[in-house]
C-alpha cells in the first residue's frame, strides 16, 4: 500500500469512528465473555456449594443450567457482534473506501 | 431403539481390556489419552463404513486435485471457501477424537466436572472473534508470520513463528498419531504399526494432491458426520426419558456410584490456580494453534471470516452439549448392565476398553453394531482430518516461512515454493509416523495440553501485540515469544504430569505444583514483549513503529489484502 493512500485513509473522519466503535464494541464484549467463564470457574474453586444447591425438589443443581447458560452465552454474544460488524462496521469501511479510492 | 444384549456381547468380546489409567485435569484435551488398548478381533463393520468414507474422501481429494494449481490454492484453497463452510470445517478441526471420546468418558466418570471442560474448550472462540478473527484475514496471506511479521524484519519474525507452528504442530500430532494408533488397534483390531502407516499415508494423499481444498472437504465431512451421530445419540438417549433433563439425572444420580456428586463440581479442579491456569490455556491457545488461523485465509474476506468464527462457535458449543447428554446417557444406559459394558462384569473395575470407550459403548446400546461401526469410523475419520490440516499447517509455515521468505528473501517462483511444501508434506508424513510409532508406550495425554500451553504463550502474545500494539517491535515480538516458548516448555516439564508420570521421578518431586503454565508464561512472553519494545532504540525498532499506520489502515478496511473480494 502506498503512503499518500494510508494518509488519506487515516485523515479520513470515518476511519476514527470505525476504529474506535469496533474496539471498544470488541473489548466489551471480550469482557462480558471472560466475566462470565471466570465468574463460573471461580464459583467453581471457591463456592462449590452454590453450585450443588439443589432446583426444586429434583435433583438437578443450579450449576447444571448455569454451565449451559454459559455455553449459550458464548455462541450468544458472538454472534450480536458479527451481525453488529457484517452491517454497520462494514458499511462504515465500503463508505470510507469510497471516500479514498477515487 | 436397540437394546440387543447379543450385540452388546459380541461387542464386549470385540472390545477387551485396555488399562487407561485416570488423566488428571488438562489431559483430557483434544488428544487425551487413550492409554494402552489390547489388540483386538477385527470388527469388518466399523472398517466397511471406515472404507466408505476413505473411498468417497479420496474422490473429493481427485477433484481437488484438479483445482490445486497455485501456492495460494495448495495453502487456502483460492480463497473460495465460504464463511459456513469454513465454519463448519474449523469445528472439524477442533471436534478432535478425543475431545468426543474424552469429554463424553469425563462426564461418565464424574458427571458435572465433564461440563466445566467444554466450557473451558469454547469461551476462546469469542476472543478470536472480537479482537483478530478479521484482522487475520485482512494482514495475513497463507501462514500466521504473514499477519506476524506485516511491518517487521523478515527473517527473524518468521524464524520465530515457524519454531512456534512446528513446536506446537509437532506435539499436537504425536497425541493424535498415538491417539490414532491406540483407537484402531481397539475399535479395529489392526496392528498398531499398520494403523500409523494407515492414516500417515491416506492423510499425505489428501494434503499432497488435494491441498487445502481436499482437507477444508475432509475436515467438513467428518464435521457433519460427527454432528450428525452425535446428535442422534443424543436423541436416543432424551426419548428414554421423555425428554426431561430432570428424569435424566435421577436415573444418572440413582445407577452411578457417586450419587449426588456427579450433579456438583468434585475434586477434578484441585486448586483455583490450575483452574484458572487451565482456563487462560484452553482460552489463548485456541488462538494461536496455526492449522487454526489458517484456515482464516481460506475465505475470500472479513465478512467472511467473522460468519465462519460464528459458525464454528456454534457448532462447537452445541457439540460440547451433546457429548454432555452423551456422558449422562452412558451412565443411564451403561451402568444398568454391567455384565455387556464392564470389566468381568463388574461397574467398579471399569468400562470395557477403558474409561474413554463411554460414548463407543453408549452407541452400540442405542444403535446397534452398524451405528457402533460408524461412530468407530467416524472417530478414526476425525484423527485423519485433523492430522491432513495439521500437516499442511506445518509444511506451510516451512515452505512458506522458512524457505520463501527466510532462505530465498522472497525471491521464488511459486512452482518452487509448492514443490518444496509438498517434500515438506512427505517428511512430516513419515516424521508424525515415526513419532507415532516411537512415542506407542509413552503416556502423551500432557502433549495436547503443551501444545495449547505453548500455542498460548508463544504464537498469540506475538500476533496480538504485532496487530493491536503500535509500540511492539521486531525485537520485543521475537524475544517475547521465545521467552513465552521456553517458560511454556520449563514449566510444564516441571509439572507432574510429565516430571512424575513421564520422567518417573518419585511422586511428591514435581517443582512446578499446578496443572498448566499458562498462568505464569502467558504474562511472561507479554511483558517481555513491552519491555523489550520499549526499550528499543535500534533504527529497525524505529521502522518497526512507524510501519504502524499502514498495517492498521489494512487490518481494520481490508484495503489491500489479498484477494478480498470487492474491494
């Protein structure tokens, strides 16, 4: 790539918006994800019993659906950001592509 | 559904007693342990169904043959693949056998603690998803020293990076290969030498004349076919019980040994600190095994890229769901009828053919011996598709790394360079033989997770910091991630699980105390990194920096890279 093309990309108003709605999108989301594994893990190391409490009057534990919810989660949240990028971010990068390749 | 007890006999006969000793946590990884099997009487089922898949694979493998002509081809199949296929296929890649075998024997085993791996195995797909999955696709070309090394000296970047593909190769493939070996001799019958020629051969036909094409198709295949007798077994298993989860469990509480404890985490995770350990393990590492990343480069562009992280993600999480269910369903189906499934009949000495043998028992039960045949074949056929993509992972970060832009400064033709992936191809096909035949005796299940422990401490720090890190500098990068290789390999040597058990130093000796060293070498290699970088004042360091602007211009539009469509 040549360097008058990465100045007017990078001079371009939009390229900063991308830049910083995509990251700190990104960044949340990592969050969320790894509060949600380690939160389980450490429940797991430190609060064992909470996790064998019992649902109702069955056998079935409360760390049972919370492990699949941690599971659903993750496929969750993966997807909310590839549909958020595959639409707005990727609009944003066709708009500022236009804008320097003229 | 079957219930045939002559079946169940038969294949009781078939499948004798292996002693696969208990792996402790961390072994029962993608290529856990299947301990040493007996030989057994052939089973001509499971080999006709196995025939069929090769049979219709090496079709596949002639069709692709017949579009491989480019290095770019060979490496990443043109770019054509789609984001669902390419989905699917890096599922396959992760779906190893032993992950099916393995994780479904652990919730048979103990029930809850099964759960708390997969969930270790998936919460890196997310990460790979937000911060480099389009990325890789917009620096990168065919290896991972292409996103690596976009702004940094050439030679030693690339150096690094083939160490750190190899290492992590080489050891992945010797827990497969072993793995492999293992498998057949049990579900098969076959002589553990024939079994490692076997699947060396077949998997250097599809990597030699099919490329990336034939192994992408492979590794799709075995995928689907993986779902699709998992799914059913699953199935099999919830129409028992009226599909109740609850009624599942109270059957599972009342027949297994364990009681109540197989519905609460036990004493799998022994400390946080392994927890934890582990858990930055199974979560970094997935992003930097390189027969992962390259699959990156097979889709045409970002858009792409992010639908097939997507895909894989969901695929894999709904696999680790139903190897749960299958885990739950062996306990239910299995432990009700001791004397077909259990050692002389009795639930205390174990299952026949050891504790990783669950899900191959539980299939007999709910299918028959066809649909035990196919699962047989299906868990031989995931060992050859993921020993074909690492191979050509490995032969690439060779022929693409250390001879085109190493050895040649970039100055070869492309005949050239895929001339010498596909020697590269042969050696690592009778090395991952060789190894799989030395390594027969040794205890491997700690070969995965080093190959995770190393991926994670060496490849990622490297690749995250080069791509998000507009400070990092070719010495910062290289330094770091051999400061990350080596604290990974020391570590783990010094673990238990390869000072006692593999250099059988008395127990007790081992003077690293946790299961995984990613807790300590991850943080190693990024400080290193940082530091290192920082206190460049070379006038490479210099360029390095100021190549920045440009590299994060094409990782965040796409502008340049290669073969992005549309743009």
């Amino acid at each position: 790539m040549d360097d008058p093309m990465v100045a007017r990309v990078t001079n371009h108003p939009l390229y900063h918006e991308l830049k910083s709605k995509r990251s700190g999108f990104g960044w949340w989301l990592t969050l969320a994800g790894m509060v949600a594994y380690y939160g389980f893990i450490l429940l797991v190391a430190f609060n064992k019993p909470l996790l064998a409490q019992k649902i109702g009057g069955g056998v079935t534990t409360v760390g049972m659906p919370l492990g699949v919810a941690v599971i659903v989660f993750t496929i969750v949240i993966t997807w909310i950001y590839i549909r958020r990028a595959n639409s707005e971010f990727d609009s944003l990068t066709d708009r500022i592509i236009k804008g320097v390749v003229k | 559904m079957s219930f045939d007890n002559q079946t169940i006999r038969v294949l009781a006969k078939v499948l004798a007693v292996s002693a696969v000793t208990a792996v402790g946590v961390g072994a029962f990884a993608a290529g856990a342990d299947l301990g040493q099997a007996a030989k057994q009487s052939t089973n001509w089922t499971a080999i006709a169904m196995f025939g069929i898949f090769v049979a219709a694979t090496l079709a596949i493998t002639k069709w692709a043959a017949a579009k491989t002509k480019s290095a770019a081809d060979f490496y990443t199949a043109g770019g054509g693949i789609t984001g669902f296929q390419n989905g699917l296929a890096i599922a396959g890649d992760y779906m190893s056998a032993a992950s099916f075998l393995g994780i479904s024997g652990l919730v048979f085993a103990n029930g809850f603690d099964g759960l708390i791996f997969s969930i270790g195995w998936l919460v890196g797909w997310p990460v790979i998803t937000f911060l480099m999955a389009e990325r890789l696709r917009n620096l990168g070309k065919f290896t991972f020293a292409d996103v690596a090394g976009y702004r940094f000296s050439q030679t030693p970047i690339r150096v690094f990076a083939a160490c750190g593909s190899l290492v992590v190769v080489a050891f992945y493939m010797i827990a497969q290969m072993v793995g492999a070996g293992q498998l057949i001799k049990l579900l098969f019958g076959m002589d553990y030498l024939y079994a490692e020629i076997l699947v060396g051969t077949i998997m250097m036909v599809y990597v030699l004349f099919g490329g990336m094409t034939a192994t992408t198709w492979v590794q799709i295949i075995k995928a689907v076919m993986l779902l699709g007798g998992a799914t059913f077994m699953a199935l099999a298993v919830l129409i028992q019980f009226g599909f109740s989860p609850e009624a599942m469990f109270s059957k599972a509480v009342e027949v297994h040994s364990k009681k109540d404890a197989i519905m609460a985490p036990g004493a799998l995770i022994k400390d946080p600190i392994s927890a934890i350990s582990v858990g930055m393990a199974l979560m970094f590492g997935t992003a930097g095994l390189p027969h992962i990343l390259m699959r990156f480069f097979t889709v045409p562009n970002a858009k792409e890229a992010r639908k097939s992280v997507g895909w894989a993600t969901t695929w894999i999480g709904y696999f680790y769901i139903l190897t749960f269910i299958i885990g739950f369903g062996a306990i239910t189906n299995l432990i009700p009828n001791p004397a077909s499934y259990f050692v002389g009949g009795d639930v205390a000495k174990g299952l026949v053919g050891g504790g990783n043998m669950a899900a191959v028992h539980l299939s007999g039960a709910v299918g028959g011996n066809w649909f035990l045949g196919f699962i047989s074949a299906v868990a031989f056929a995931t060992i050859l598709a993921v020993v074909a993509g690492l191979t050509l992972s490995g032969a690439s970060a060779v022929s693409h790394d250390l001879y085109a832009s190493v050895w040649r400064h970039g100055r070869v033709d492309q005949a050239q360079e895929l001339r010498v992936s596909k020697i590269t191809t042969v050696c690592l096909g009778v090395i991952a033989v060789v190894l799989g035949i030395a390594f027969e005796k040794e205890n491997v299940a700690y070969m995965v997770m080093l190959a995770f422990v190393i991926a994670a401490s060496a490849n990622f720090p490297v690749l995250f910091m080069s791509v998000l890190w507009k400070g990092c500098t070719t010495r910062g990068a290289v330094t770091g991630g051999f400061v990350g290789l080596i604290t990974a390999v020391t570590l783990t040597i010094g673990s238990a699980s390869v000072w006692e058990a593999v250099m059988l130093y008395p127990k007790g000796s081992a003077w690293f105390p946790y299961n995984s060293a990613a807790i300590f070498s991850i943080p190693a290699a990024f400080i290193t990194i940082w530091l290192v970088s920082l206190l460049d004042r070379s006038r490479r360091g210099d360029e390095d920096r100021a190549g920045f602007p440009a590299q994060q211009v094409r990782s965040e539009t796409g502008i340049g890279a290669a073969g992005a469509s549309g743009h």
